[in-house]
C-alpha cells in the first residue's frame, strides 16, 4: 500500500503491532491510543508548545487508562519497553 494523505501511516500498519484506537486533539497536550488483540495499549502524549512526545503502556485495562490519561505517567519510548 502506498502513501495516503488522508492516512498518511497507512502504508506501515501491516508492520505495527500496536493499531490505532482514540485520539484526543481539543487539547494540550495531545493524546493518541493505540491497543493491540491481547488487550496491551500505548498512549502517546503530544506536547504542542515543547515539541515533545512521551508514551505510557500497558497489558490491561485500555479503557480505564485513555479515561484517566491525563493522570498517567508518561516517559520516553526506550523508558517504557
């Protein structure tokens, strides 16, 4: 599959375990979920006015964390493997 400007990640989803679930864009930070078949979950953190991402995970309870993430803990990809 090629580059899509509607979807411009689509050409990589056969390659990411992680599929795109919620997002919420009304604030700052930015906060985009993503979930996998056995119930594991990442939610990235996007902070418009730093520039930075940083990234909470998880193996259960998807729902509860993407309620509360603004009270989540949010670290550095290589931090939270």
């Amino acid at each position: 599959m090629g580059w899509d400007r509607l979807h411009p990640y689509s050409y990589m989803m056969d390659k990411i375990k992680f599929n795109f679930s919620d997002m919420d864009v009304a604030s700052n930070p930015m906060y985009f979920g993503f979930i996998e078949k056995d119930g594991a979950w990442k939610i990235l953190e996007f902070n418009t006015t730093n520039g930075t991402m940083r990234y909470a995970m998880g193996t259960t309870s998807y729902t509860t964390n993407w309620t509360n993430r603004a009270a989540l803990t949010y670290k550095y990809y290589y931090e939270v493997l």
